[in-house]
C-alpha cells in the first residue's frame, strides 16, 4: 500500500466528514487543528510585528541623549508592552502554534485531542491581545514592566487601570497555553499511530510535551500572583502591600519560580525544531536521540531551580544564593549535551545548506554566546554587577532571538511549502537570513558593552556626559537592518500568495517524519490510512512499503487511540463536530475577565453566561456512533525496534 | 564615571577580575564550539549525495562525552571562581567603618551618615562623600517602592526593597568622582535617579561632615531674606528641610547645603545658578513626574529664591 493523496472514493468520504463548515461557519466554528494552527502561528506573527514597531520606537527614542521623541509615560507603556507582548503573546504561542498544527500530523493523527478546547484557547488568545493593544491605544497600557513588580504596581503608586490590563492579560493567555498544553501532552501520549513506541516520539514532539509539562507547573505560579494583584487592587487584599503587613518579596518568588521556566517553555521548543532541522538536512539519523530527549527533560527539571537568580540584588543570604548559582550553571550541561548531539549529527551526516539549515547555522552563533553570558549572569558577584543593565537585555535576547527565533524562521522556510504547498524564495530567503543575522548582532553585540559602562535598563533617555551615545546609534541602526529583513520576509510570504510556483510536493526536503507522508497542505482528516512507525524516521524506515492503519471509518469523525508506552492500538473514538460554541464560552470568559478589572461584581455576574455557554458546549450528546468503539484487533504485524518492516503489513 | 570596567575598591576589582576569568573563559569556549559547528559543516557538504556516513555511532557518542565532561569540568571551575569571589566581595571589616543609612524615594536619594551621638548624624540627600581606604557600611531600604543602589565602580548593586533593610560593604581605593544610579525600574524618573560620588582624603572627608552638620547660613542681605521668607511661607517648606530655618518638610531632600552638591534633582542637571532656578520655576519641564509641581513665581520672588539658595553652601 502506499502512501499519498490518491483522489479516490474514501478520500473524498473522509475529507467530507473532516472538513470545516463553509462560509462564516468556518470563521466562527472550526476545530481542525491545522486551521487552529494557522491562525495561531498568523495572531503570534502579528503580535510579533507589533512587538516590533514598539522595539523600533523604543531604539529610535534611545539612539541620542535626551531624545525627546517619546516621554517617559509613554515609554515606559512601550517597554511594558513590548516585553509582554513577545513573551506571551508571541513566543510561547507561536511555539504552540506549531504544535497544535505538526504535533498531530507527525504522530500519524487524524486530529488534536480535544479540538474543541484547542478552538477555545485560540479565541482566549486572540481576545487577550486584543484587549492588550486596544487599551495600549487608549493610553492604558500597562506601564510597570512585564515583570510588574509591587509596590510599584499596586494601586498607591499605579492608580489607573494601566497594571489590572498587565495582570488581566496573565490570565487570558495563562488560560489558553494551559489548555493547549493539556491537548497536545494527549494527542502525543494517546494518538500515536501504531508503531511510535515512546523512544520513536520524533525530537520536536517531545520537545513540545516536555515544554507542555511546564507549561503546567510554571503557569499557575503567576496566575495566583496575577490573581492576587489584582486582589490587591480591586479589594485590598493586602498580599504585597508593605504598608499592611503585606510582602513585597513574596511577589518575586511567585513571578520568577513562573518566569524562569518560562524562558525555558521557549527555548526547549526552539531546540526541538534545531534537532527537526539538523536531521532533516544532515539527512541522518539524530545522534544521541536519547541523550537529546532526557537532556530536554533533564532541563525541564532544572529550570524550576533557578528563579532566584533573579534576586541575587535583593539581598538573600549568601550560601542560599550559592545554590542557585550552581544550579544555574549547570542548567549549561544538558543545552551542552544537545549542541555536541547536533554536532556529531552533522558531522557524520550529508549537509544541503538550504535556508532552512541556514537559519540553524545562525542559531549556533548567537545561542552560544547567549548561554555563555549566562553563565556570567548565574555568578552572584558578576550577576550584581549586571543585573538590570543592558548587558542582561543583551544576554536574553541573544538566548531568546538565538533560541527560538532563528529556529523558528527556519521553521517557518521548512515548514511552509507543508502548510502553503508552495516553497518560500530560496534567494530571498538567503537575504532575510543575511539582513536578520547582521542586524541582530549590530543591534545587541553593543548592549553587552553599554551594560558594562552602567546603562541600566527601562531608562526613556540618559545624559550626554556618559558617553553611551554612539553606542546606542549603532544598536538602532541595527535594529533598522532587522525591520528591513522583517518586512523582505513579508514580502516573500505575502507576494507568493499572488505568484504562480511550483507546487511543493509531499516531501520536499526528502524528510524521515510523518507530517511528509501526506499531501501540502494536509487534507482534512490528514491520513485516510495513518502510516504506522517502523523507526525514528518512518519514511526512512519504512521504504519501499509503508505499512498503514486501516479499518478506521471515514463516513464519521474517528480516530485511533493507542496505549501511551508502545502506542497499540486501544479503541476507536468518535470526535466531535465543529461547533460555535467555544467562541461563545471565549466571548463569555472575556467579559468576565475584562469587566473584574472594573468591579469584582463582573466575576459574580459574568459567571453566569460563562456557566451558560459551557452548558451549551458539554450538552449530552445522543449515544449511537458516539464514543468509544472498540478496536478490532485481528493481527499485529508491527515491526519491534531493530526488526525490519514487514512489507505490506496491515493492521 | 559609572563604569563596571574601571574598579576604584577592592569589591569592584575582585568582581572585576571574575568577569574578566569569564570573558577570556567565554571567548576560548566560543571558539571551540563554533570550530565545531564549522568543520562539521566542512565535513558534512563535501560529502557526494551516494556517499555513506563513515563515522562509526560509537566514536561520535565517545565525542559527546569527552565534550560533556569538558562541559562539566569548566563549569565546576566557574562556580568555584565564583564563589570563591562572593566571599571576598561580602567579607565584612567592621572595625573604624562609614556607616550610612540609604533610603530611596521616587526619586532621589537620602542619606544619613549614621553616628552614636544623634547630634553628629549628618543628612543629605543625592550625593555621598567617601573617606579613601576605610570601610563603609551601606544599610538600604525604600520608603516607597523598590529602587535599586548601584555604584558600578566600587560595588555591585543591591535593591531597596521597602519593609526590609539590607547592607553591603564597598570600600574606595583611590580619591575621584563617581555616579551611582537607580539600578531598578522605579517609575516614571527611575532614568533620573542618579547620585554623586565624591572620594576624598580622610581629612577632607571629616571636614566635609563637620561642615554638613552645621545648620544653615543665615541669608546676608535682602534679597537672601526674602529668599527665605518666601521659602518657608510659599509651599517649599512644606517638603524640604532647611536646618536653622521654620521649613522642616521630610518628604523631599534635604537643602541645608544644597548649593555645595555637584548636581541637582538627583543627577539630573549641573548644580549652578541658572539651572537652579530653571528647575525650581519649572521642575516638570526637566523631569516629567516628578513629585515637586511646578511653581508659578514672579520673576522678582524667583531671583530672591535663587540668590537664598546661592547662600547654601
């Protein structure tokens, strides 16, 4: 049996039951994860171009002494809002962006697992940033930074409604990466297509179980702050104000035992794609899979460890700190261990140095010198030296940008032609990858240096006499060759969707994982016969025969669920229809949300349309085809790791 | 003047010698690294489209653990250094040692050179003095929300935090002039929270107290008087101190001897005549925020006000 888009009777039949509704339905009521997926990665895209133009303002506004471009009230709105949009609205949900579309498609699934909630979480995604940006164009923005640290963000020294907008925010897009991490850790324990034992889990997948494992410890730790903020401020609960007994330290702990996993739920995904890469485009089995996988998880671990050294200046005992000097220092050996991986990988491997690979180069470059700078920044004496200064925004933006940025733009070039069914421009794309990478280092090379000569950060200017001028000109030059490549790759995206190309083909980079062994883009309903997994690399693996799943009808919505260790089979279940009524559950939530930063009555009130909707969405469904049906297990022909295929095997 | 790279204190130059074992460290593991990446870059393109991997799985799995364990050791030797350098940056000599009290407000700085007799403490505000070669004790806390005191050239920073008081030690090796700033985000002026210090001989320095403790001097002629008329019934003194006078204000610095600072509004502006009475007619105009309103005053009252403010040396 082989595996493509072959038009033929049951194709159709599983496109049918599969497909979104049509018209504005398809707006209101689609649960394909691929549709979700695409409006995920596009939302984040978006916020990230907003992010932006705050940044380019922000370079414009810092490149003399005393620039009276934007006053302090303003930038410091702008500052705030940059960090918060690129934290939480573009990086961790352009990370699960690509997970809710590839997750499925590369362990052989028809769908996500609970696509209804996946549709949910987008709104609540979508409606929390706009509810960011509309407030920031009413001029309540939040202005006390990401980190929005009390005193400074209770009501005494921020009276306006600028901080509940900072903390409502938190609760929007906790709620919605919360319960993609809930879908995707099921949809990669329980739909796997036969075969993927748990030590064939591709790289990218496990990468984003672990970061939805994470997801799961860390997000609740600042929900509860956010949610006692707002408290703080609405009812006076008195959970951080000093003047009543409250602990201003307290909210340090809280945020940091969140925030620093949180650059982890970031990067650790941005590795996956590296590992995603490497191989693709050394044409080679991962070396040291298994050392990749527990180093990713073996960083998961760690990275809660490490918050306090975000306070090695508030003044904590030495040998306390010391502790968290060394677990952040060796937080270095499992990044180590991945990057000798993607050495020996490529180093034994056939390399094709295509744009994709080329964003992974970039990666190495600036990744590096990112996590040696944390080193520096995990010594406490060091660390309060550069604390707050631009050497800090220096070393998280070449962790970040190098980490997961310039993965994801590899990502995006590799991906694409699976998801669009056109390649990006190879040449273009070269230009992008040349304007990013210079601009980059011109824009944050020089921070390193102006932090060392004491520029401290979120300052909206600085006096001449200190000599920081001609440093900052060449970071916001810099910072214009970036937007330059930003807008060129628009251009490529945007001007494909106008000119005729090739078609791209099912596997253009001649891949090993399942997403490639469907059609670009996927049909609805992905596989009409899933591909089971012969190896790490199915399409590697498997060749000449792919031996597929069959037996799964197609007249309805059926999956194949499988047992979490060795993935066989369990029994069929029926999933749900499109329906409307996660947006109306994400319309109800927003009220509830944006209305408590007004008047603790709206949670009160606005409970009942949320209670309402939700009755709407879990209304019992008549039995019949509904729900689980049991597997009809004839035979099992899988092939066990290190057995060849058997040829033709069917399930 | 406000520099991590030009240590002017033995915890500066220990922090100092850190960084540059982490740098040289860095620069070294940087290179190794990235060769890496290239010459398995070289050898993985020239390899033709039939060609096998020769490479045998076993002897690249002893190369990731040579480079693992290479990880492990440079690391360990980091974290050594590095505590090893916090012990000498936090050790404590209390005999014969400065102390001050730090209290930050949004935004400026006050200080209280702290003294067994209560008549001998000297308070001001936005600029500290130094004896060269005697420890100093800075204890810190905030009366609002968490700024952060940082003098890169004699110490790493340490956060006032309010509700808590914490100390650090910093000791001056050599007489000069520095700049410390508000190291955390503050609010709308945290950029123009900066203070001045000033490192002197220990004679001079002991000078330096004598003449802060002092009250103020009375005004000399007319127009000084009006000055401080107008100072102590217009709104001023509602917020300032000025020892010696009716204005006893706490909730803004100390102007007892205002005009013998290097800088005004907290690093802000030079400390002269003209840029004096600039910032008292319209403070707003300089540092957007800040807690002083402007002062609508006429010409005749600003000049008297200027000319008394001359007066405080």
């Amino acid at each position: 049996m082989t595996i493509g888009h072959v038009v033929d009777g049951d194709w159709q039949e599983l496109e049918r039951s599969w497909a979104d509704p049509s018209g504005w339905r398809r707006l209101t009521s689609s649960i394909d994860h691929k549709t979700i997926g695409r409006r995920y990665l596009i939302t984040a895209f978006a916020f990230f171009l907003l992010g932006g133009v705050l940044a380019a303002v922000m370079r414009l506004q810092l490149a003399r002494p005393g620039h009276p471009l934007v006053g302090p009230d303003l930038y410091n709105q702008i500052f705030t809002t940059h960090g918060t949009t690129m934290m939480f609205l573009f990086a961790v949900p352009v990370m699960q962006g690509l997970g809710i579309y590839f997750v499925p498609l590369m362990v052989g699934a028809r769908s996500i697992a609970f696509p209804r909630l996946v549709a949910y979480s987008y709104w609540m995604f979508l409606f929390g940033g706009v509810f960011l940006y509309v407030s920031f164009l009413l001029n309540a923005g939040p202005d006390v930074g990401w980190f929005s640290y009390p005193p400074l963000a209770e009501s005494l020294y921020s009276p306006s409604k600028r901080a509940d907008v900072w903390a409502q925010l938190i609760t929007f897009t906790e709620v919605a990466s919360l319960a993609v991490a809930v879908s995707l850790i099921t949809t990669a324990f329980k739909l796997r297509t036969p075969g993927m034992t748990l030590n064939r889990i591709p790289v990218f997948v496990w990468s984003q179980v672990v970061t939805s494992f994470m997801v799961i410890f860390a997000m609740p730790a600042v929900m509860l702050a956010s949610t006692a903020l707002i408290l703080d401020r609405l009812v006076h609960t008195h959970f951080f104000d000093v003047e009543q007994a409250g602990d201003a330290l307290l909210w340090q702990h809280l945020f940091w035992f969140f925030g620093h996993p949180e650059v982890y739920i970031i990067f650790i995904p941005g590795s996956g794609l590296v590992s995603t890469i490497v191989t693709t485009f050394s044409q080679r089995r991962m070396v040291g899979y298994l050392a990749v996988v527990l180093s990713l998880v073996s960083t998961a671990f760690m990275g809660f460890g490490l918050w306090v050294h975000h306070m090695f200046a508030t003044g904590l005992p030495q040998l306390g700190e010391s502790f968290f000097t060394a677990a952040s220092m060796m937080i270095a050996i499992p990044t180590g261990i991945q990057i000798f991986c993607w050495i020996a990988t490529m180093w034994s491997g056939r390399i094709r140095v295509q744009t994709p690979m080329l964003w992974i180069l970039g990666f190495f470059g600036i990744f590096i010198a990112g996590g040696l700078t944390g080193v520096m920044l995990a010594a406490v004496p060091l660390n309060t030296q550069l604390h707050d200064t631009f050497f800090v925004v220096a070393h998280f933006h070449y962790v970040l940008i190098g980490g997961a940025v310039f993965p994801l733009f590899g990502a995006f070039y590799y991906w694409y032609p699976k998801i669009a069914g056109r390649p990006l421009g190879e040449r273009l794309g070269r230009w992008v990858f040349g304007l990013l990478f210079t601009g980059f280092n011109l824009t944050f090379f020089p921070m390193h240096v102006l932090g060392l000569h004491g520029m401290p950060r979120r300052v909206y200017t600085y006096l001449p006499e200190l000599g920081w001028g001609p440093l900052n000109v060449v970071a916001s030059v810099g910072a214009l060759l970036m937007a330059a490549g930003v807008v060129l790759f628009l251009v490529d995206v945007l001007a494909l969707g106008s000119r005729a190309t090739a078609d791209a083909g099912a596997n253009p980079w001649s891949a090993g994982t399942l997403e490639w062994a469907t059609a670009s883009p996927p049909p609805p309903g992905n596989f009409l016969h899933p591909p089971t997994a012969g190896g790490r690399e199915p399409l590697w693996d498997n060749t000449p025969a792919q031996p597929v799943v069959t037996g799964l009808r197609t007249d309805i919505r059926e999956v194949l669920v499988t047992h979490v260790l060795d993935a066989e089979p369990d029994h069929r279940q029926r999933f749900p229809d499109p329906s409307a009524w996660p947006l109306l559950t994400a319309l109800a939530t927003t009220a509830l949300f944006v209305g408590s930063i007004f008047t603790p009555w709206a949670v009160v009130w606005g409970a009942i349309p949320v209670f309402v909707t939700l009755v709407g969405w879990f209304w019992p469904k008549s039995a019949g085809d509904a729900g689980t049906q049991p597997w009809p297990i004839r035979s099992r022909t899988l092939p066990r790791p290190g057995e060849a295929p058997a040829a033709g095997g069917v399930l | 003047m406000q520099s991590v790279l030009r240590p002017a204190g033995p915890q500066a130059s220990s922090i100092h010698g850190l960084w540059l074992l982490m740098l040289w460290t860095s620069a070294v593991v940087f290179v190794v690294v990235v060769g890496g990446v290239l010459l398995a870059l070289a050898r993985g393109t020239r390899r033709g489209a039939g060609e096998t991997p020769t490479t045998p799985d076993s002897s690249l799995h002893r190369g990731i653990v040579i480079s693992t364990v290479a990880t492990t050791v440079v690391l360990i030797a980091l974290l050594t250094a590095s505590v090893w350098a916090g012990r000498g940056v936090a050790s404590q000599r209390a005999e014969a040692a400065v102390s001050i009290a730090v209290t930050g407000h949004q935004w400026w700085w006050e200080f209280e050179y702290e003294d067994a007799l209560p008549s001998r403490r000297v308070l001001t505000a936005n600029e500290l003095h130094l004896p060269t070669g005697r420890p100093v004790v800075v204890k810190v806390t905030s009366r609002d929300v968490i700024h952060s005191f940082w003098v890169p050239n004699l110490q790493g920073k340490r956060d006032l935090i309010p509700g808590m008081t914490t100390a650090i030690w910093l000791q001056a090796a050599q007489t000069g002039r520095f700049r410390g700033q508000c190291a955390e985000f503050c609010g709308l002026q945290h950029a123009h929270m900066a203070f001045d210090v000033v490192v002197e001989p220990e004679g001079q320095f002991e000078h330096w107290l004598d003449q802060q403790r002092a009250p103020a001097a009375s005004p000399a002629d007319g127009l000084a008087s009006r000055g401080l008329e107008i100072f102590t019934t217009q709104r001023c003194g509602r917020c300032h101190t000025i020892r010696g006078t009716d204005a006893a204000g706490q909730a803004a610095p100390d102007l007892t001897h205002m005009a013998s600072r290097l800088s005004l509004a907290a690093g802000t502006l030079p400390n002269s005549a003209p840029h004096r009475r600039a910032f008292v007619s319209d403070p707003q105009a300089t540092k957007p925020g800040t807690q002083m309103p402007s002062n609508p005053f006429t010409d005749q009252d600003l000049a008297a006000l200027t000319a008394y403010l001359d007066t405080l040396q």
